[in-house]
C-alpha cells in the first residue's frame, strides 16, 4: 500500500516532484524530459516601438544584483524595499536615462523569483539599449512566454489558467474575453482538480483492496469507484456541452444572408459592415460566389456571408454559386431570409422558406423604402438603401443568438485543447463504468490513473515538456 503511494504520488504529481527536485538541486530546475539551467532572464515586456513608457523585466536569483550594478538611485538607498518604486537612472555606454525601478521579492511577483521591473521613457533604441545593459551583467535573453511558464512552474498558475490568459490577450471580442477570464479566475481549475480529488480517493480505496485483499472487501472499492466516474462524467458532460457556446463565441456567429437574386443581400451585407465591400447592380445574380466579412457588435463577433440569390438556373457559375449558398445555410448559426417588400411572395420565396425550415432564421423585409410589406410574411423591415433599421437588425441577430444559442450562466470552455482533453476523459470514463463489473481491481486501478492522468493535461500536473513548451511558445516576447 505505502509503496503504490509513493508510485503514485511520483508518477502522477509532476508538479510535486519538481519542487522536491527543485530543493536539492538549487539551481536546476527539472521539467519532465528537459533540464532547464535557472539563470536571471530579461525581456522587454511592453510592445517593442514607440509609446509612452516601456517596461523591461527580469526574473531570477541575480535580478537585484544587476539592477545594482546598473541602476543609480536619485536618493542614496540602503535597503530596497520590495514593491516600492524608486527614481534614478540607468547609463550605459553612450547614455544616461531616467527611469523607475521596482523589485518584487521570491515568492511574491508574477513568476515566483525575484522580479526587477525598469519603466523607461518609451523608444524602440533606448528600450533595447537598457535591456542590453541587463544582458551584459549577467541576464539571458528571455524566450517568449518564459516569465509565464516561470510562474506555471514555480505553482503561481495552473496550465489552464496560462492558457486562458493567451485567450484573454487574443480575444477579439467582449465575449471571448469574458469566457477566458471566468476560467483564468481559476473556475475551470477548481472543477478538474474538484474531480481529480475524488478519483485520488477512489485509488486509495482500490489499492486498499488491493494489498489487504483478507481485510477489505473489493466490491466497495469498486462501488466507490463507480459513484466517481459517475459524478465526473456528470460534470465533464457539462463542461462538455458548453463548448459549442465557447465556439460561437470565439470564432463568432456565424448568419448566412439568402434569398431569390436582388433582393438585396449584398446591399445589406454592405450595410450590416459598413463598407461597399460586396458588388450591388440591378442584374439578377450580380453575387456568384459566397462573401464573408465579420465585425465585432456589442462585445460579440458576428462573421456575415452573403451569398449568391437561389434559384433555378441553367448557368454552369451561377450554378456553383448557388450550391456554396446551401453550404453556407448549413455552416451559419443563424440565417437571415431576404425578401423584397415591394413584391408578393413566389415560388423562389416559398422555396427558400422551405430549405430554412429546420434552421434558426429571420426574416428580413427589405427595399422598405419604396414599398410597404407586401409579402405576406412577417418580419423585421429595413432599408438596406436608407439604412433604416440597421442597427436594430444587429441587435436582433445578436438577441437571437444569445437566446437559442449561448448559455452565459456558467463556465464556457473555448480552448481547443481543453475540450479534446474532456472528450479523451470522457471516452475512458465511460469504458471504466461499462467494464467495472468485469475487469480485475488492477485493471481498474490502472485504468483510473489513467484517467487522473488525462484530466491533469488541463490543469498542467501531468502535461508533457513538449506540450508545455508549445503552450508558452504562444505568449508574446515578455510575457
Ligand atoms: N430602393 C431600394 N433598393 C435597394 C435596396 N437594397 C437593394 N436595392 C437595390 O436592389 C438591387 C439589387 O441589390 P443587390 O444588393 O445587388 O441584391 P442581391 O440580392 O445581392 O442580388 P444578387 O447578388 O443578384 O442575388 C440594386 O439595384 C440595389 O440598389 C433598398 O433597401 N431599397
Ligand atoms: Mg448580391
């Protein structure tokens, strides 16, 4: 019992044994397969052009030994205190400049080290200047996202909160960084390792039963067992389910604009964006191919594609054009049905109504301009010409959307890697709850840490370096 303890606890607690490593080896860090050399990095972690300030930092054991070596304090300083800032001045070679300076005392600063922060006038030569003077006694440059991996090793941040702060810095809109920022706080963390907890009781139980087999009785291990799987397949379903909002909202939603040829798809598509991106004529079938522009309304990224008018044709192009306006129904979220509201509805009209009959759509009035609504069909009125009831439409699409398609009430999980880990859980726990009846308590044993194993891919404690590496690869120089 006490040795599948330990086997599990190194197997399985990557993050514990780095820290046991980390103790006696004071200067190496060890991460998984790679060996990491601890040494004080430097980068410039504002955007490398001209701005107000800049900021340079470095992280490491020799931070404020350098920041000694080249920072002249306006008022002679004894003691620095931590996270007080200080005026003076860095020079180096041919310059002198003013600037701030700021520690941050291990383990209180964003990587866990000893941080330096350096805010100087901003300027492209003079930021670079002074992250050159920082490198020249005795920092190395940073790689992207090290501070942040820094700060995932030395236990500051989970894996999926480090990813989240990537969503939160690429988010194109209010929503997506809403999404990434409930799981950042650390919602999405406290679920998993929630889960992981129980599985690491219902191991404890099985390995009971398994090194006191005269004492213990195996079919409660296993009962147990079964109640886990059972409440974590609850859960991830429902961290499951919520996936398909994270993709609407991350890559936005997506409304196909269809209808007969001029009706005024374009001319509303232009409208919708702002911009005379789409060709308007008065010939029937102006638009062949699909048109696709996106803009962000009310927080909320919505991706139009216009189409070409469906209807009957014999024209091998116009042809295509009508197959990839299917294509387009199929993939959008929401479809707005055109029609134009001088005319009555006909067979064209009826026949697009037909096709929309099981997809979430609007239907769009326009040319209200030069008519009332004569269609016959209800539906909100515009003018694509006048740009009447633009903005009302944007609104529509946007309530639409959120009414029938996104749930806002709890955690959306947006990122990819996140949900193939959910789904890979998912797919062993169900194989663990249909087999438990069947398999040895070793198996079971087995299979469970394998289980613990998969969800810690979202939390970071069982990822591989690769992987890791990959993930801060994707923050910027600095971060
Ligand atoms: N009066 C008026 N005319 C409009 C309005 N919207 C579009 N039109 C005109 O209707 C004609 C067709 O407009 P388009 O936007 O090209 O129509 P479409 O549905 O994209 O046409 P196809 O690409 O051929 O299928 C043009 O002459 C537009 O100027 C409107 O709101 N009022
Ligand atoms: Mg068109």
């Amino acid at each position: 019992m006490l040795f599948n303890c330990l086997d599990y606890f190194i197997c399985y607690n990557f993050c514990a044994c780095l820290k046991i490593f980390i103790v006696f080896f004071e200067n190496i860090v060890l991460c998984d397969t790679m060996i990491i050399m601890k040494s004080t990095i430097a980068q410039i972690s504002t955007p490398i052009a001209m701005g107000g300030i800049s900021v340079i930092k470095m992280s490491g054991k020799d931070s404020l030994a350098i920041a000694r070596k080249i920072f002249r304090f306006k008022n002679k300083q004894s003691e620095i205190e931590p996270r007080h800032m200080y005026f003076g001045s860095i020079s180096y070679h041919d310059f002198t400049e003013q600037c701030l300076m700021v520690y941050f005392k291990a383990p209180f600063s964003y990587t866990g080290e000893d941080v330096v922060e350096f805010q100087c006038h901003g300027g492209e030569l003079l930021t670079r200047e002074i992250l050159n003077a920082c490198l020249e006694n005795g920092a190395r440059l940073a790689e992207n996202g090290e501070f942040t991996k820094l700060a995932f090793i030395n236990g500051k941040i989970s894996l999926d909160e480090a990813e989240s702060m990537i969503d939160m810095i690429n988010a194109t809109s209010n929503a997506e960084l809403k999404a990434s920022s409930r799981v950042f706080k650390g919602e999405l963390y406290e679920k998993i390792s929630g889960m992981q907890e129980r599985i690491k009781d219902a191991i404890v139980n099985l390995e009971v039963a398994i090194d006191y087999p005269e004492h213990d009785d195996e079919t409660k291990g296993t009962e147990y067992l079964e109640e886990v799987l059972t409440y974590c397949k609850n859960e991830l379903l429902k961290l499951k389910a919520t996936a398909s909002d994270g993709a609407i909202i991350k890559s936005g939603i997506n409304v196909a604009i269809v209808g007969k040829p001029n009706v005024g798809k374009s001319s509303i598509l232009n409208a919708l964006i702002g911009s005379n991106r789409a060709i308007v004529t008065s010939i029937k079938g102006t638009t062949r191919d699909t048109i696709e522009e996106s803009i962000t309304h009310n927080g909320f990224k919505i991706n139009f594609m216009d189409t070409a008018g469906i209807h009957e044709s014999d024209d091998e192009v116009e042809k295509i054009g009508i197959e990839r306006a299917k294509e387009s129904i199929e993939r959008a979220d929401i479809v707005l049905a055109i029609f134009d509201a001088s005319e009555k509805l006909d067979d064209e009209d009826k026949k697009i109504l037909s096709i929309l009959k099981n997809k979430l759509s609007l239907n769009i009035i326009n040319k209200i301009d030069i008519s009332k609504n004569n269609t016959g069909v209800e539906g909100i009125e515009i003018s694509a010409l006048n740009k009447k009831n633009i903005d009302n439409l944007k609104d529509l699409i946007l309530n639409t959307a959120i009414n029938h398609k996104i749930d806002f009430s709890g955690l959306i999980i947006t990122n990819a890697r996140h949900i193939e880990a959910i789904n890979e859980a998912l797919e062993k726990i169900e194989f663990v709850l249909k087999e438990c009846k069947f398999q040895t308590i070793d198996i079971l044993d087995m299979l469970t840490k394998e289980i613990w194993q998969i969800l810690g891919k979202i939390t970071g404690e069982t990822e591989n370096e690769d992987i890791i590496s990959g993930i801060f690869a994707k923050f910027c120089l600095g971060k």
